[in-house]
C-alpha cells in the first residue's frame, strides 16, 4: 500500500476521535431535552476526557507490543459502540448508563486510537516526519468541525431533534468509518539484517534503561504541572464556548432567536476547531525556530490578557475572536509537547514518557469542564466571568513554573570513561 494512503487513514482516524470537542454542541440540547444539570451533563465530557487521557497513556506503552491495526481496530470499536450505549441511555434516561458509553467506553477509545495513527505515519516518512505528524495531529483539531458544522446538523434535522436517534447513527456512522480506515493501519516492513552485521548499540550508555528515574524526575513533573495547566484552562473553554457565545450574544441583542444563537454556537465551534488544528502546526514549527519552553510561556502568557479581556467582553465578534486565539494554544500545548519530550528524554523514551504525561490532559479534563458546569448552576449571572478568571489564575501558575523549565537533555547517569570510550567507538585498554 503506498505510504500516502497510510497517511490518509491516519488522518481519518484522527479526524473522527477529534470530533469529542463538538462536545459543546451537544450540552445544552442534553440540558434541555433529558432535564439533566449542567454540572451532570459536563461529567460525561470530563469522564471521556479522563478515559482518554489515561488510556492513552497505556496505549503508548503497549503500541509496540499490540502493534498500530489491533490498537487501532479496538479503539475505533470501543469508540463507536459508545456512542451507541449512550443512545441506549438517552432512550432509558438513565445517566450513569450515558457516562459508562460516551464517558468511559468512548473516551477510552480515544486514547487508544489517538497515539497509533502519529506514531505509525512517522515510521513511513521518516523523511518528512515533522510535516506529516503535524498534519495529522491538525486532523485531530478540525475533527470538530465535521461534526459541528456537517453531521450533528444533519442528524439532527433529520431526527427532528431526536438525541437518541442522533447519538445511534453517530455510533454507526463512525464504525463505518474507523474500522475500514483501522483494518489499513501497519508498520512498514523493517530492513533485512546483513548475515554478520553488528547489533545496534544504545547511544546512552550512562543513563538508566528504566523510565521510572524519569517520570520522578521534578523537570517531568514540572512538565505535567505546565501541560495541565494550558490543557485545564482551554477545555474549560472548548467544553462550553456554544453555551458562553449564546449567553454573550444574548446579551448583547436580546431579539435573536434561540435557533440562531444555536447556529452561532456551531459556527464558534467549527471555526475554533480549525484554530485548534492550524495552531499545532504553526506552533510546532515555531518550537523548532525558538524553542519549546519559549512557546509555552508565549502560549501562557498571552492567553493571560485574552481571558482577561473575555471577561467583561460584550462584543460577540470580538468574543468569538478571542476564543478562537485560546483553541490555536489549546493546540499548541499539544504540538510542542511531543518534540520537547523528544529533546529532554530522548528518542528510546519517548512513546512510554509521552503516554504518560497525557495523564495531564486526563486530569484537566475532570477538572476543567467540572468547575465550569458548576458556576454555569450555581452563579448562572457571573458564571461567564468566573470562568475566565479562574482560567487566568491557572494560566498564571503554569507561566511561574515554566521558569523551572529548560530544553536541555535531562541526563540522570553519571558518565564512565568506559562507556564515553564505547560512545566514540574507541576500544577501551586493557589494563596491563
């Protein structure tokens, strides 16, 4: 198969498990149709959030032992059939029942599939590695808009309405097509061995071949710490933005209909999204030219004034706007963290470390839609301006630790004249 259809599959995969940040789209229907709060309905999107995050972190440490297509096929499958569970739980209105399939079964599905498809297209293109993982790592981020702005419209125009019946043929269609795109998902074949060549050698002969070290490492806790932070702060936004821009546009003319508030609210979603995946490559190539921790604190930083300004903005273009600035660093958080892994770990411990610290994006993804959901039902006036100011305080935090961050190589081993003598290939004396 040629390595441009794996990379089309790849970014399929990446497309449909994207489509969790339409999740805005679907909170105040399921509000107002099964009589659920808002903190209810935000456990679901949390809960998928967290099954993702932790799931995906075993996934990075097992995709070498399961390979990419079984990753892949049971994370399509998982993600699919919890869609159709949460239908199920929509017909018997039975919430625990919707957290178990959309929350659980579907996030976790997610996780699954998320790391396979980067790590199998940059195996095939080794020769334009950082082009091809950032397009479909970009994949993931307008995932929304397919849904957002084409399918859930559709469905629901076509339902009447009907959410169960929406989330069933969501489920079908996805199966329809993850699990093609899954079945396509391999390795390239490996080079033969040369009878007699040499077995590769570890360059970091001084470091611990355990990862452990590592993650107890404060420079990897710090990272965590940064990653939560950006993470924790843009959810907290993606999971309510529809709601946020109604409430604001609301506001600002009180005679719009709620249909179009809706349409507006999809219209901030899609164009977000796109934000979101435009902002991995364009700050993943920027990490490359200035470094990664100056990208952090510039996404930090400047996310700062935007929430700011959020606050006690009435103008719904200029919130939209301004929304659209948090999702392009919401991506970018997650495009610089993989080449800063890379660059402070190395590359044997990438996959294992990289999975783990996607445990970050499981912890805020409790923590940020669950503290918005409760504002949104306990100071429904000043829920708006609440949020932001939180966010600013997280954001905050997260620029004070980044002076804790530095990109140089982390290196735990102390170095031995033997092993630096191996490293440049000079044969060791032996002693006399």
């Amino acid at each position: 198969m040629p390595r441009a259809a794996i990379a089309f599959f790849c970014t399929m995969l990446q497309i449909c498990f994207g489509t969790v940040y339409a999740w805005s789209f679907f909170q105040t229907m399921l509000v107002r149709q099964a009589g659920w709060t808002h903190t209810e309905t935000a456990w679901a999107f949390s809960i998928a959030i967290f099954s993702l995050g932790t799931s995906a972190a075993w996934a990075g440490s097992a995709l070498g032992r399961l390979g990419p297509r079984r990753l892949a096929l049971t994370g399509s499958a998982m993600f699919s059939v919890g869609y159709v569970i949460a239908s199920a739980a929509l017909w018997l209105d039975f919430l625990p029942l919707f957290y178990l399939g959309y929350g659980v079964i579907g996030g976790a599905g997610i996780g699954l599939g998320y790391v396979t498809p980067v790590a199998t297209v940059a195996k095939w293109f080794p020769d334009k590695k950082g082009l091809v993982t950032g397009i479909v790592v970009m994949g993931f981020g307008i995932g929304a808009l397919l849904l957002s702005k084409g399918l859930a419209p559709f469905l629901v125009v076509r339902t009447e309405g009907d959410l169960a019946l929406v989330f069933l043929w969501l489920g079908i269609i996805f199966a329809g097509i993850l699990l093609p795109c899954s079945l396509a998902l391999s390795d390239p074949v490996a080079p033969s061995k040369t009878p007699g060549a040499s077995v590769p050698q570890r360059l970091d002969l001084d470091e611990p071949e355990s990862t452990l070290p590592y993650l107890s490492s404060s420079q990897f806790i710090i990272m965590w710490t940064v990653f939560f932070f950006n993470i924790a702060a843009g959810i907290s936004v993606i999971s309510f933005q529809s709601e946020l821009l109604q409430e604001v546009w609301g506001l600002a003319d009180p005679t719009v209909e709620p249909a179009a508030l809706a349409e507006y609210g999809a219209t901030l979603i899609a164009a977000s999204s796109v934000c979101n995946g435009v902002g991995r490559l364009f700050w993943g190539l920027l990490s490359d030219r200035i470094g990664r921790v100056k990208v952090f604190r510039i996404l930090l930083a400047s996310q700062m004034v935007v929430f700011g300004v959020l606050m006690t903005e009435e103008n719904p273009w200029v919130f939209s706007v301004l929304v659209c600035y948090v999702l392009l660093c919401f991506g970018g958080g997650f495009a610089t963290m993989p080449p800063y892994i890379l660059d402070v770990f190395g590359t044997e411990k990438m996959a294992k470390i990289y999975g783990v610290i996607l445990t970050a994006w499981a912890a805020a993804g409790i923590f940020g839609p669950l503290y918005v959901g409760y504002l949104k039902d306990s100071h429904p006036d000043r829920a708006v301006m609440y949020c932001f100011l939180i966010g600013i305080l997280m954001l905050g935090a997260g620029y004070l630790f980044s002076y804790l961050l530095n990109d140089g190589r982390l290196r735990l081993g102390r170095p031995t004249l033997e092993n630096t003598l191996r490293r440049y290939g000079i044969p060791a004396r032996s002693p006399v």
